[in-house]
C-alpha cells in the first residue's frame, strides 16, 4: 500500500503545515503516539482541514498496533460523519466496537447515525446495548446510560409506542429527577396516551410543581385553560432555549420595496396541518403587490401538498444545513420585508433564527395558537373573537387583526365518496358524535363530560381517533369508570386525506375539546358539512372554534362552560331536524361563507402586511450629518421623541465595543449615542472609529482625565435627547429595550422613570443567577408612585432602582442636571440622587423582563474601596437629611425621628472606625460635620 504523502494546502498556515507533516511522518513510521495523533487531528479540524485529519487517521491506524485503535477509530468515524460519509462512519464505529464491545460513545452516537439513515431498529438496539452492561449508579457510567434511556424515549415516542417511551424517561428520572428536558416528554407523553393524571408524582417521583414548570408551551395548553400559565410555559422555554443578547440584523426602517418581501419561516410545508391551511395561500397572493419567499427546514415528504405549497412562491429556499445564525443572515440578505413564523414554540421550531431579528417586523401564526412570549415577535395574527382585549395582557406580541377569522383555508381540498355507516363499523340510526382532534388534547375534564353527554342520550356513540392500542384501553377504562359500556367508544383508524374528510359526512356532531380546540380538524369538519359544538374559554387555543363558527354564521353552536355545552349536545341529539338544517346551511355556503372565502381573506390579509411593514428607502446612502458648532447631531425621524443613550467608558475597549454595539441594535427609530472616553490610552478611539465614521448616530467624546462622575456628566452635559439612558461600558442592551421603555413613557405623560430586571451574565454572556441586591424588584411589572418609591429608597437605605444602565428617564423631570438632589451634587450614590429628584415631581414603572445584561467582575482595591465606602455612608445620611427638610418622602416626624437617629448613631459610628483614611484626606472632615450638625437639628430642632 502506498503511504500517503502530505501535501499543504495553500490556505494552511506555515505553523499548522509544518506540524502536520511532521504528523505525517511519524504516523508512517509507526511512531506517532496516540495522544500525539489527537492533538494533531483536533487542531487540524479546528482549522477545517477535516480531511487531512480524516487521512492522518487512517494512515496511523494502517500503521500502529495499539490496543487503544477502538479511539482513534471513533474519533474517525465521527470525522467521517461529519463530512458526509455515512458509510464509512458506520464502518468505523462498527470496528471501534469489535476490539471494547463496552465502548458506551460508539454505541450511543452508532445510534444516532442508523436513526439518521432512517433504520429505526437497529438504532433502538445500539442504545439498549448500552443499558445492558453500563451501571448508572457509576459516575462515569451514569451519564451513557441517561443518554441511551432518553434517545430510547425519544425515537420510541416518534414510533408512537408511548408506553414503552414512558417507561424509558420513568427510568432516566429514577436515576437523575434534573432533566427538565426529559421531564417535558415524560408530561407530554401522559397526555397522549390519556393517562390521567396526567401530573402524576407517584408515577415518577416527581413534585407535581416541577411536572407543571417542565411543560412544554404547547402541552400546556391542553394541561391548563388559564392564559397566564400559557404565557409562563412560554417565557420558560425562551428564558431557557432562546438567545436574547445578539444584535439585530435588520435595521429600524424598512428597505422601500415596490413590492413587499413576506418570507414565510416553517418546517411544516409538507403533508402537515400548517400546509393543509396554508397551501392555497400562497399562490393567491396579489403579485403586484407581494413577492413571496419561503424559508423552510421540512422534510421532503414527496406528497402533493408539498409540491403545491413550493409552486405557490416566488422563491422557494432550503435552510435545514444552515445554524440559525446563518439561516437569519441569508433571510436578511433577501430584505425581507415581513417574516412571518408559522412554527411558534412547537417540535422542531427555530426560534433563535428569529432572535436575530432577520426582518423588520416578524409576525407568529398558525404554528401555536398561543402566546410565544418571544421578544423578537412584533404580531400574531388574530381576531376580535380569538383574541379579545381582556386577553391581550398576556401575549408578548400584539394583535393583528383579521376582520372575519385568524385563519385561512385551502378551498381545494378534495372530499372523497361518503362511505357507509357499515364501512365505518357504526350503526345506521346512532347519534354519532364525532372527536377527531388529537388525543393529546384529551383530558379528563371533558371526556367526563362526553360520557354524560353518551349517558343522557341512549343509543349514541363517540367516535375518535387513537393513534395506538394503550390510548384506547385508556379511553375504554374511563367510559366504564363513568358508568358507560366502552362499546360505546368507536376507533377509527387512519387514512388518506380525501378518505378522512369524507368521514365526517357519516358523523352527526363534532365534540371539540377544551381548553385545546380544534384548528384544522375543525375547519376540516366544517369544509365537509359537519357541525362543529365548542366550549370556548380565556385562552386563543380554547376559542379557535368559536371564530371559525362566527366565520360560518353558527354562532349558537359556541358555548362557554361545560355544563352549556353538555346541555346543548343532548339538545341537538334529541333534534336531528335541526342538526340536518346545520348540514344543508354549511353545504350550500361553503364556498361564499367567511372561513372559506381565502381570496377574500389574503386581501385583507395584504393590507394588513401594509399596515405594519415599516417603511424605508432600500440601498439608500445615509445623509451626511448636519454639523454643529460643537458636534455631530443625528438627524430627528420618525416623529418620536429623540432617546439619548450615554456610554460613559474608560480603559475597557472590549466591553465599550460590545456595549456599543448593542446600543447600535436598538429597534428605536429616533436615537443618538454619546461616548465619553476618559481611557488612559487611544485603544478605546480607535476602535470606535470606523463605527462614528459610518453611523451618524453616534458622536465620540475623548475625555482623559476626568473622574468617573465628570464622565458621566459630560456624557450628559452633551446629550439632546428628551429621554436618557446610561449604557455601562459592561452592560449589554436589549434589541427591544428602548422601544419597550419609551412604550410606558409614551402612555403616561405621569412617569419619569422607567426601569427594569438586570441579568447577570459572566463573561461568555451566559446567565448567572442573581446575588444579594440583583433581585427583582417585583414579580409583575408595576407602575409605582413616585413618593411610595422614595420612602422605600430612603428607608431601606438601598438603591432599589438600580444602576444607570437599568432606568430610562425623561431629562426635563431634572431641572438641576444628573446627580443632584435639591442642589448638591453626589458623587458615589449619583445614581440614587438622580432617581430621588425624579421620584419628587413624578412615578416610576418597573418592568420584569430584563431588558440590560450586566457582567460581574472583581472587586475595588481595598483604598479605593474605603473611600467609596466612608463617602456612601455619608451621601446617605446627607439623602435623608435633605429629603427630610424639603417635605420629600418621609413626612412621617416620629418615623423619621428614629429612623434618623439610628441612621445617624451608624454613621458616626462606622466613620469613627475609618478615622484614619480620613485624616489621611479619604473625605472632606467638614463635609461630614455640616451634615451631622444637620440631623442633629433635624433630631433636637422643634
């Protein structure tokens, strides 16, 4: 066999080059020592030279005898996966597993590959392989075998064998309860094998708090019908799953297009429920007004509705190998216009593809029928029924209006033969009540009222669909537990398309669940003539039915509480005249009724797009600044108030530059940005260069050699906004923080402060979990009295509103300028005298959502720190003191009597420890007597 010989590339850089061949050289004579062959590999596959690493491996292993091959063969075949060569990676694992049959990795990621190849079996064995000899109760066994039990879990719930999927996760909890990711199958699990109690401790050993904080967004709305628990599954999964500190790619203004882009974001355009909606959709689209884009990861299923739903757009692109920073940059360079989400919070979503703001303006719809609680949402599309104003509260994302329903409708979906009731195993004179939904939108709530419902009217069935054998042995044991003959209970198997359809034309009456409604099996029943009975409550998914009736003037079919709908079922049971009268009306209005109108519907549509696409000039070169005497000035726009953000900085050009940018992301159209550098040397001017150069947003102030208050207030002293905010050179923005602050500002002309939660992040940018004095202020966003804050503030001694970075404030609600309180300026609690002086004249809202992210770093040297110290302890007495006298806060006298007494007694007190640093100059000595002298006539004083 010939050796290979290594030949640089051209792009290798010479260090790497000359190491690799030296690699080369070894591994040919057999010399190369393993842990010398992975270091080579590791730093040839972080260059990208995959397959020079791929070829080094294989000639160590034609070359060496060594009992540890088994490695060098796996980190090969992961290599070979990663190009691409299934094959030859199966190969690998293969032979890395014949000389340690007990080689856990090989096992496990050999699964994954077969998985991927589509051989499902062979998959499951390879994990079960490892459960058959690994020892969870070993820690470097233990984490395998929760990897085999949760890759079983998964694919065996993809197979639909819930039972056996169950079993899997159970056992995973068993030996580690902190999966919060396993626990969220395990829940969802439950509810599709209608295994009620769904929140069952007992069955897993877990709290039923943590069963109810794991569920997934989707799961919860069949677990609970209250929309604040909808909202809370949803900020969990985004806290938790979704990126919320990168930069926006799309700017503030539209790109001006003389047709407006709408790309169209999903994985379902194949033979799935989105598609069944949406497949006419597309194509109806008024091409003088509308380009369409599709950007799609979906599997190529082959079916028609695939094929008709691609014909249907100007550009049709496949983003399944991109990551979602690259799908979003791609979506960006297409300037699109309006993105619109049609996968919400369900399997397979993306959402940090929207988290990079690719669009302007991005909508949810469809995908879950819910709040995404996503800060990168701007609308979800709704109407006045599904979406009322008592439940606005608690969606992130505002409604968008449709005049008639929220949902469109493909008018071509073929309806086969009507079968006979015998083909369908059911009776011919049965009432036939019909619940095609999902079983997963079971639960025990409403299956009871179902078999009421079968008790009170004798001789009537409920027809479902059950997707396995568990789920009907489910079902059948709580119809005998209800006093109802489980014969009562028909299941239906599954079929094509046309053939589904033409069931419901055997059917009387379709139950819908709740709080889950139907959505598309209940426009599904509907386009085929079948009434469709609700129960709509306070959530958009329980009162998707009722908007589909109203669209199909049924409105008496839309109940509101079990019992009305129980009620209302046996009513039209005992009435088939009126039953048959519903039949003929959907017949003979299908195709000019509201639901079915989809031409009508994409107008309305369109000119709702128009509405909210922000508008703009694509291409177009920024006007040259105006200049001033004395600065740049960035140019007002958009007719909203002009926001100053104030980057003091100082010897940081890093964390500057990170700042900076993050300011520069900011969705507020009308906003300058002011840098004062005080930096001991030029790094940080040089780096903010290019950026002044190009954005005449921002204007640079070079300013060596003031203290840290003189920067802030020179940051200040130059700022023309009408709001303000501080940006630490170690804080990062928000995309949305601006725009969310200036919301509340703009709605109460009474508010001068606006602040909110401040993350803790460490120097990756990952959260960390808050420390003594990073709590949240409160647990819902409040509005605060200005004067109620105050006490608070000068009570407890503490800055509740929190540094500079956090509050945004109106400029005029300062009359002395930053840092003054009643006339004096403060140096170490600035920040504190700034919010007190606001606080007199005006209130404050604090916002939950945290809106700055702020990194922890080392502590002050310890001079510097007794400085600050002797000086805060001071400023603080001086606050109260002067609080006090002007009638500000605290007009209780006997409360402020002691409380100013024990104030006092500390000051003198901690300062008579620090009287050293103080002779040594760390504090004026008459600055503290005059304010001492103050609260002693404050105490002694009539």
């Amino acid at each position: 066999m010939t050796t290979p010989t290594f030949i640089a590339p051209p792009t290798m850089a010479a260090p790497l080059a000359q190491a690799t061949a030296a690699a080369f050289a070894q591994a040919a004579d057999g010399s190369l020592q393993i842990i010398e062959l992975f270091g080579a590999a590791a730093a040839l596959t972080e260059a990208r030279q995959r397959d020079t690493a791929i070829q080094l491996y294989r000639l160590w292993l034609s070359k060496t005898a060594s009992p540890l091959a088994y490695a060098a063969q796996f980190n090969l075949a992961v290599l070979l996966s990663d190009q691409g060569d299934t094959a030859g990676a199966e190969a690998a694992y293969r032979t890395a597993l014949a000389v340690n049959p007990r080689f856990s990795e090989a096992h496990l990621n050999l699964g994954t590959l077969l998985e991927r190849l589509q051989r499902p079996e062979e998959a499951l064995a390879s994990w079960r392989t490892v459960l058959d000899y690994a020892n969870p109760q070993l820690a470097a066994e233990k984490p395998h075998c929760l990897q085999a039990l949760n890759n079983l879990g998964r694919l065996l719930e993809i197979r639909k064998d819930y039972p056996a999927a169950e079993d899997m996760l159970t056992r995973s909890l068993e030996i580690e309860p902190e999966q919060k990711n396993v626990i969220t199958h395990w829940v969802h699990l439950r509810q599709k094998q209608c295994k009620w109690p769904v929140y069952n401790s007992s069955a897993c050993g877990i709290a039923e708090e943590k069963l109810m904080d794991a569920t997934s967004a989707l799961a919860m709305l069949s677990a609970s019908g209250d929309p604040a628990q909808q909202l809370a599954a949803s900020r969990r999964f985004v806290e938790e799953k979704v990126i919320q500190d990168v930069p926006r790619l799309s700017g503030p203004e539209g790109y001006g297009h003389e047709r407006l882009r709408i790309g169209y974001l999903s994985s379902d355009f194949c033979s799935h429920a989105v598609s069944i909606l949406t497949a006419e959709l597309y194509g109806l689209h008024d091409r003088s007004k509308v380009e369409v884009y599709g950007f799609c990861w979906s599997q190529e299923d082959g079916s028609p509705l695939r094929a008709r739903v691609i014909a249907g757009m100007d550009q049709h692109i496949r983003i399944g190998t991109l990551t979602d920073e690259e799908a979003a940059r791609l979506i960006r360079s297409h300037e699109i216009d309006i993105l619109v989400d049609l996968h919400g919070l369900t399997l397979g979503a993306r959402p940090n593809i929207l988290a990079y703001r690719p669009a302007p303006v991005q909508i949810t719809w469809l995908g879950l029928p819910g709040p995404t609680g996503m800060p990168a949402i701007d609308y979800v599309i709704a109407d006045p029924f599904v979406l009322p104003p008592e439940l606005e509260p608690f969606f992130t994302e505002k409604p968008l209006h449709m005049p008639r329903t929220f949902q469109i409708n493909d008018r071509q979906r073929i309806i086969g033969p009507r079968p006979t009731r015998a083909a369908c195993a059911l009776p011919e004179d049965a009432f036939v009540f019909c619940a095609f939904n999902n079983n997963f939108k079971f639960n025990p709530e409403v299956f009871g009222a179902w078999m009421r419902i079968l008790a009170r009217v004798p001789g009537s069935l409920l027809w479902m669909v059950a997707d396995n054998e568990q789920v009907r042995t489910n079902l059948r044991r709580q119809a005998e537990l209800a006093g109802v003959d489980q014969e009562r209970l028909v299941f239906a198997g599954r079929v094509v398309p046309a053939e589904y359809l033409a069931r419901y034309q055997v059917a009387d009456l379709f139950l819908d669940t709740a709080p889950f409604n139907g959505g598309t099996t209940a426009s599904d029943a509907l386009w085929a003539g079948l009434p469709v009975l609700t129960c709509a409550g306070r959530t958009f998914s329980s009162r998707m039915a009722g908007s589909l009736l109203q669209a199909v003037d049924l409105p008496e079919l839309i109940t509101y509480n079990l019992q009305d709908y129980e009620d209302k079922a046996v009513a039209l049971a005992q009435d088939r005249a009126r039953v048959a009268a519903m039949k003929q009306q959907l017949h003979d209005h299908r195709l000019d009724c509201a639901l079915f109108d989809s031409p009508q519907f994409v107008r309305d549509l369109e000119e709702r797009y128009a509405a909210v696409a922000l508008k703009g000039n694509a291409g177009a070169k920024a006007a040259p600044p105006t200049r001033t005497t004395d600065a740049l000035r960035p140019a007002r726009s958009s007719g909203l108030p002009l926001v100053s953000i104030l980057i003091p900085t100082h010897n940081r050009p890093d964390y500057a530059e990170l700042a900076l940018q993050s300011a520069l992301a900011q969705n507020w159209p009308n906003l300058e940005i002011i840098v004062s550098d005080n930096s001991d040397d030029e790094l940080t001017r040089e780096r903010f260069a290019p950026y002044a150069k190009r954005d005449p947003r921002l204007r640079y102030l070079r300013a060596p050699g003031l203290n840290a208050l003189g920067n802030f207030l020179n940051c200040y002293d130059n700022a023309s906004g009408e709001f303000i905010n501080f940006l630490m050179d170690d804080d990062l923005f928000h995309p949305n923080k601006i725009e969310r602050m200036m919301g509340c500002m703009l709605s109460r002309p009474d508010i001068g402060l606006v602040t909110s939660f401040r993350q803790l992040i460490d120097a990756e940018g990952r959260y960390m979990a808050p420390i003594s004095g990073t709590e949240r202020l409160f647990n819902v966003d409040t509005a605060v009295g200005g004067a109620s804050l105050g006490d608070l503030i000068l009570t407890n001694g503490q800055n509740m509103i929190g540094e500079p970075t956090t509050a945004l404030f109106r400029k005029r609600a300062l009359p002395d300028g930053f840092g003054k309180f009643q006339g004096k300026q403060y140096v170490t609690l600035s920040d504190v005298a700034t919010w007190l002086s606001i606080l007199t004249t005006q209130d404050c809202v604090y916002m939950t959502e945290p809106l700055s992210y702020f990194r922890i770093h080392g502590g002050q040297d310890q001079a510097s720190g007794s400085r600050i110290k002797i000086q805060a302890n001071v400023e603080w007495l001086q606050l109260l003191c002067d609080a006090h006298q002007h009638q500000h806060f605290l007009r209780n006298r006997a409360d402020l009597r002691e409380m100013l007494t024990n104030k006092l007694v500390t000051c003198i007190w901690y300062l008579s420890s620090q009287h050293e640093q103080i002779k040594a100059g760390a504090y004026p000595l008459e600055k503290i007597q005059a304010v001492i002298q103050q609260a002693t006539t404050i105490l002694l004083g009539t």
